[in-house]
C-alpha cells in the first residue's frame, strides 16, 4: 500500500526531476517505473520508509490495528517533497555504480589532541550521500506523555531483540547519565544504544543536580540545560527527567525497559562496587563502548590547566570582573598581562617585518655586488684587450707607423752604376743616398723592436 501511495503521490516530481539530470538515460527512468519498488537494496526508498517509522513510533500510545492506516496516510502525506527530491540527487547513475562502491570502502583520517596532549589519528569513514534528516522536534520528555499503563507489557528477550520484533513493539532500551557540557562522546554512546537492534525505542535518563552533586559532584551546566541538550540529540526517543541514581525494578516497570545500555566498566557509586550489578544478573545489561579521548571532565582539565587564559578571553569579551568572581587586583593583573601581550605582539610584529626587511636588502645587495663584479671583471677584460701587452692599441700603433713610414719613404726605380770620378771624390764627400738613409731608418726600427 505505501508503495502504491508512493507512485500516486510523488512519483511525477521525481520523474521531472531526473529528467533534468543529463546523465539520467532510458535505463534508469525505465528501473525507477518497474523495478524500484521492488528492488530490496534502494536506499533511498528504505530511508523513507525509516523516517516514516520514525515518526510512527513518536506516537504514544501505538495507534491500533485500525488506527495504522490512517496514521500512516497521514504522516506520509507530511513528509515534504524536498525529502524525495534530495534522495533522487542521492541516487547514483549506472556508470558511476563501481566508483561510488569503491569509494565506499575508503577511510579518511582526522587527527585528534590525545589526553596526554600528543596528536592522534583517528580513523574516519568514507563519504556518503548527501540527504537531508526529517527529524525536526526534540525529543519528548516521559513526564508529558500520555500514560501508558493499562496497555499490557511483556519485556523481549536478547534473542527476540536481536531478531527484531513488531512495528508497533520496539524495544525499548535504556541509557541513563549526568550528560554535562554534552559532547561528541555522549552522542557516540547514545548512538551505539540506538543501534543496538534494528527497531529501538531508546530512553535517555537524566539525574538532577541534587543527586549529580551528592554523588559525582558539582556540574558546569544546570539540570534544566542538561535536559533540553539530551533532548535535542537525533538518537534520543524519550527523556527521563530526574532519573534515579540506582535503578529499580519499579522504575523499569513504570517505564517498561527491556535493556539497559551502558559501558561495561563496573561503576563504583553510593557505596557499590557496580550499580548496575543486578541489571546485568537479570541479563537486561547491553555493553557499550567509551570514546577514548573526550570526557566532561578532560574538557574542565582543559580549562582549568589554562585558566588565566581564558579569564582574560572573557574579560575581552565584555564580561565583569564581578561575573568571574576575580578580585580587583587579579583584574588589574588580567588586563596589564594583555597590554603586555599586545605590546609583544606588535614587537613580534615589527621583529618579523624587520627581517622581512633586512632579507630583502639582503637579497637586492648580494644581487648588486654580484652585478658589480661582473661590470668590473667586464670592463678589466675590455681595458686589457684594448691597452695589455698584446692588446688592440699596439697593433693600431704598429699599423700607424707602418703606413707613416710608407707615405715618407717610398720606393724608388733602379739606376745603373756609374764609375766614381776621382775628382769628385777627392772634392767633395758625397752625400748619403736616400737608399743608405733608409736603409739606416729601417734598421733603427728593428733595433727598436727588439728593444722593445
């Protein structure tokens, strides 16, 4: 019949919706019309059908037989349409089949501050779907529910349990505790008693100040804060207001508990070694696991190792001394610790952009001086090549003289030789011809070289 209610109702939103996905084809809009409602490993139909039983099961007293139908109309007809469409965008295409199972086996890892102040890692599991909760009320509290006493009950067995009963017959699981500054392993033990069956009803109790403070000790957050955080917490059917410290077979009577759920840790309270002792004789005890590392009172550890810290957190934050019970002369010290702090701040401040600054002129003068060796060894280089021993001036001096001595002298045509005539000789000495003069000239220029 729901499936029927499900394709008169929603089916074309959910058709139009797919037809917008490009990667939807004919395969999967032919499997969403024959084989959906059939299919035994849809997730997003089963969800459905979770959050329609979800909702069925805040009703008290259970509706009967003849009632069932009726209310089940009713809550599914208040299921909102975006709660279908975010499960058809869930929904994975064909092909992307092997890679979101693949992805599915996959683990993440997050690191954690351990108690003794090392970081651990922890492991995370993979990615899921995106769907959004229907879960919109907190959880109920026992005393404003109607009575249920005149309805016959029989407490399941572990085995019943563990097989799943009826509908309309959840079992109904108990988990009691103080749940102060509540916390990520709260809701872990909680959630482990929620899914210690496959259909839960689970009642959380919540002890008073006056018991919390007679027994354990004084707590961060009131009774009356520490009922409304349990009761906004998703895996919470019912809360138990001032739950007793030891629990009585007339409690789990009135209340009608089958289990018990807690950590196994014998709890050492009121002068017992263990106060759920006789429930774990009766066989109504359900162990869960503590989360390592989180605990209300490591968080108070935490701000009491790092108190002025935060005093002076709150003191920024506009609170009086007076609110923090801090004397006068503490609030003084707060605020001039601050100015120091501040003024170091700015030092720190100053000191890095200073070596900012200095890096800088660093880098830029190792670059200059690097630039400035290779001008010099460049313009030594050219100096040396244009006056050394054997540079270019030289060879411009030689070629110089070379042609100034060839524009002065230059080559003149063979004569015969002509007897000297004894009256010349004997006159006059012959000048020197200008042969033997340049024959001279040539030869001081050699020896000039090879002087030099």
């Amino acid at each position: 019949m729901l499936r029927v209610m499900y394709i008169n109702t929603q089916l074309p939103i959910i058709l139009t919706t797919m037809a917008r996905r490009k990667e939807i084809g004919d395969f999967e809009t032919g499997w969403l019309k024959g084989v959906c409602f059939k299919s035994p490993d849809l997730k997003p139909i089963e969800h459905l059908w979770e959050i329609l039983e979800r909702h069925l099961r805040q009703r008290f007293p259970p509706p009967t037989t003849k009632q069932l139908m009726e209310c089940l109309m009713e809550e599914w007809c208040h299921i909102p349409p975006i709660e279908f469409l975010t499960l058809v965008e869930s929904m994975p295409s064909p092909g992307m089949e092997a890679h979101s199972s693949s992805r599915s086996s996959l683990s993440r890892k997050r690191r954690r501050d351990g108690s003794n102040g090392e970081t651990e890692e922890v492991e995370r599991p993979g990615k899921v779907p995106r769907s959004t909760v229907g879960l919109k009320d907190p959880a109920p509290y026992a005393d404003e529910l109607e009575s249920a006493e005149d309805t016959p009950y029989l407490r399941v067995s572990m085995d019943e349990a563990k097989r799943g009963t009826p509908f309309d017959r959840p079992v109904r699981v108990y988990a009691d505790g103080i749940f102060d500054v509540f916390h990520s392993g709260h809701a872990r033990a909680l959630m482990q008693a929620k899914g210690l069956f496959p259909n839960t009803h689970l009642i959380v109790g919540v002890c008073s100040d006056d018991l919390t403070h007679k027994f354990k000790g004084f707590t961060v957050m009131n009774e009356d804060e520490r009922y409304d955080a349990v009761s906004h917490c998703r895996y919470v059917d019912e809360v138990v207001r001032n739950a007793p410290w030891t629990l009585t077979p007339e409690f789990l009577s009135k209340h009608r508990i089958d289990f018990v759920a807690h950590d196994d840790i014998p709890y050492t309270s009121a002068g017992q070694d263990d106060v759920y002792k006789h429930i774990k004789e009766a066989g109504m005890f359900a162990p869960t696991q503590r989360t390592e590392g989180i605990s209300t009172s490591d968080i108070i550890t935490r701000i009491v190792r790092d108190y002025d810290v935060y005093v002076r957190r709150n003191l920024q934050r506009g609170y009086t001394a007076k609110e923090l019970n801090v004397s006068f002369i503490n609030e003084k010290k707060y605020h001039l610790q601050e100015r120091v702090d501040k003024v170091k701040r700015k030092v720190k401040d100053v000191e890095e952009k200073s070596k900012e600054f200095v890096q800088k002129v660093e880098n830029k003068s190792i670059d200059l001086i690097q630039k400035w060796e290779e001008k010099s060894r460049e313009f030594i280089g050219n100096f040396l090549q244009m006056f050394g021993p054997e540079g270019a001036l030289k060879h411009m001096l030689k070629e110089g003289k070379g042609r100034m001595l060839q524009a002065i002298s230059p080559s003149s045509s063979p004569t015969r030789e002509r007897s000297p005539s004894p009256f010349l000789n004997k006159a006059s000495p012959s000048p020197p011809s200008h042969h033997s003069a340049a024959r001279g000239y040539h030869i001081s220029e050699d020896d000039e070289s090879d002087e030099d």
